[in-house]
C-alpha cells in the first residue's frame, strides 16, 4: 500500500458515508419538488383566449406574470393572424421573437379548416397552417372538427392528409370537443375511425362536453381516453334563461362550474395520459391585470387538484 493509499478509519468511513446519505437525499427531495407525482408533472399552459381586448404583447405578459412557461396559440385577431395561412414569414419570425422574448413555449396553435371549398383548396389551406405552425416550432396543431353533417367527409379527407403532412415536420395533429361532428365520444370515435392516421389524436376539453352536449364529460372520456394527448381546461356553468333555454358559460374560474376537475384527471391518469393541460378560459376582468390575476388562480386551481390525483 503507498502512502497516498492509507486505510480509512471507522469514524471517517461513516462520516463519509453520512455525508452522501444527506446529499442523496437532498437531491432527491429537490427532484421530488421539482417533479412532484406522476400527475404533476403534467404541463400546465396557458391559451392567449382571455386577453383577445388586449394586443398580444399584453397578452405574453399577462401570460408569464400569471406564472405560465408553455402558451399555445388559440384565438387569433385581427392583428394576429397566428399560424393562419395569410400569416407572411415577416410575422411568424417577429411573433416567435416576442414570445421568445419571455421566455414562454409555443406547444399549440389552431388549425382552421375551410369548409364549403374544393378538397384540393381546403387541403392546400390546411397545409400552409401547418407549415406555418412548423415556422413557429408548435408541437400539436389543434383542429375543431366541422359542424355541419354534409361537411364531415371532406373534412375528414383533409385531416388524413393534415396527418400525414403534420407527421412528416413532427407535428401532432388534434382533435378537440366543440360540438357537432366532435361533440362527445360517439362523434369522437366515428372522426378517429374516418380519418384512420395514427397521427391524429385528441384534446380532451370537459367542459366543452358540458357546453355543447349537456352530457357526463367523465362518462364521455372513458370510450376515447387512451387517445387522448392534451387537455383543454375550462371550466362550464349552465343556467336557464325564462324561456327554460340552457345558458351555458365557459369564461368562469374553475370550481365555479360543473366540470369535476380531479375525477377527470384521475380517469386520464388512469389512461397513462401525459399532458399537457392548457388553461383555455377564466373570468375576464375589467383589465388585463386582472385578467392576468383570474388566469394565475386558476393554474393554482390546477396545481392543487393534480398534487391530488
């Protein structure tokens, strides 16, 4: 044994390994927060929806001030086009620089699919989107699905080429709940089957399934929930006008309505559901400050039912 080589004592053995226990666990304990259960680990986002009074630079800060890292393009305006296929390379290059500039994360942008064309117009039109969405460097491009009945098969046409196209630039396509043609599980799955490309998959939104269907968004998600790859949050109360019409309304705070967040969450874990979970709608305020402030508590909201789950 040289002299660099000399035997370690009992004392300094356990002191030395005391040490690394602590340090193990430290690490650990940090990994835990940063990480939390399965659940939390989803990423919870933000749409731009709630701040469409403001410009878009309000937006962004109302955004990151709410304590949101991931935004998603969903309403466009008149002086943001988004991804839309009007959107020229000058805008897409200064709308990833704004975001950018907050250190936020585009995950989503919305595919508007142009109904009542040629097959060959509508497919071009979706193309450039997704090319745009591309530019932008989305990672799901979200589609509403078609209301109208005598729309469905050329829409579900154009989303197997959607598919296919989206597939090839690493771009998820998907589905969420709006009504008609993507009301609930049984249009779900007819769309699923139509469209028939691995790469087309679903947004679940509960409460959309309240607003549009009146129906259990739990019930609805048990058919459909092993494809379901994001969450559109909101939240949905229903009064009755005096001629007994349901008045549904989506732009509340979470828990004011009838979506029950964390038996929604538990059903998609169940799923081995991932995320992310987007925060769509919250109360607009008389500013965008306040605005800001109903979009933070509902990520709290968020935070509090997945720790949870």
């Amino acid at each position: 044994m040289t002299h660099s080589q000399q035997p370690v004592s009992r004392r300094s053995f356990l002191a030395t390994a005391s040490a690394g226990a602590v340090v193990a666990l430290v690490n650990r304990g940090a990994l835990h927060a940063a990480h939390g259960s399965s659940a939390s680990r989803w990423t919870i986002g933000c749409f731009n929806r709630p701040w469409t009074k403001w410009t878009y630079d309000e937006t962004l800060d109302g955004i990151k001030a709410a304590g949101y890292r991931t935004t998603g393009l969903l309403t466009p305006t008149k002086a943001d086009p988004f991804t839309g296929s009007a959107a020229t390379p000058e805008y897409l290059a200064t709308l990833k620089q704004k975001i950018a500039a907050r250190s936020l994360t585009v995950n989503m942008t919305a595919l508007r699919v142009k109904n009542g064309v040629p097959l060959a117009e509508a497919i071009a039109d979706t193309r450039q989107q997704l090319a745009n969405a591309h530019t932008v460097g989305a990672e799901f491009a979200l589609t509403f699905g078609v209301d109208k009945p005598e729309h469905f098969a050329q829409y579900f046409k154009v989303m197997a080429d959607a598919a296919a196209f989206a597939q090839e630039r690493s771009i998820k396509l998907v589905l969420k709940p709006h009504g008609g043609g993507s009301g609930a599980s049984d249009e779900i799955r007819t769309a699923l089957k139509a469209v028939g490309h691995p790469n087309f998959k679903i947004w679940y939104d509960a409460g959309n399934i309240i607003y549009y269907t009146g129906k259990d968004p739990i019930a609805e998600l048990a058919p459909i929930a092993e494809h379901v790859t994001g969450f559109c949050a909101k939240d949905c109360a229903v009064a009755t006008d005096s001629a007994g019409q349901r008045k549904p309304d989506v732009m509340i705070q979470f828990g004011a309505g009838l979506v029950d967040f964390a038996g929604v969450f538990r059903k998609l874990k169940s799923a081995g559901f991932n995320g992310p979970v987007m925060v769509e709608c919250c109360k607009i305020g008389a500013t965008a400050a306040e605005t800001t402030e109903n979009a933070r508590a509902n990520r709290v909201f968020l935070e509090k039912i997945l720790a949870s789950v």
